[in-house]
C-alpha cells in the first residue's frame, strides 16, 4: 500500500477511526504484519500523534531534522492481528 495523507484540519474522527479500521483489516487479508505511519515531530501534529496513538500504535522510531531543522520524523507502528 502507498502513501495516504489525511489533513486534520475538520478532522472527523470517528470517519478517521473508520479508516484505520478498514485499512487493518484490508492488510491482514493480506497477510500484512505490521501498519506504519509516519507524522512530523511539531507541536501542530499533536492532535495527529495523539490520534495514532489512541487507536493503538507505538513510537518506534524519531528521525531527528528529517523534514527541516528542528522537524523530526516520527515513526509509529501497529501490529496486526492474524
């Protein structure tokens, strides 16, 4: 699976939650192990972070001045059922 970006500027969540949902199950039709998103470090990605993180996934990993100076690169990860 690609790249989705979803903006959260009129965020509906519940709609959001929906999709993690049908993206799970669609991936562990396929055998997918794992669900990954990545997210920027900045204050104005909080809501975001705070999103991925209620619906189950872990930090795995920062990379520091990915985006810009000061932007790091936030790793979250899922697993999946099987």
């Amino acid at each position: 699976m690609g790249l989705l970006k979803i903006s959260a500027n009129g965020c509906n969540c519940i709609a959001g939650g929906a999709l993690v949902d049908h993206i799970e199950e669609e991936l562990s039709r396929g055998r997918a192990r794992l669900l990954l998103v990545e997210t920027s470090g900045l204050m104005d990605f909080e809501a975001a972070r705070a999103f991925y993180s209620r619906h189950g996934f872990a930090l795995e990993a920062r990379i520091s001045d990915y985006y810009a100076s000061g932007e790091d690169k936030l790793i979250y990860v899922k697993k999946l059922s099987r």
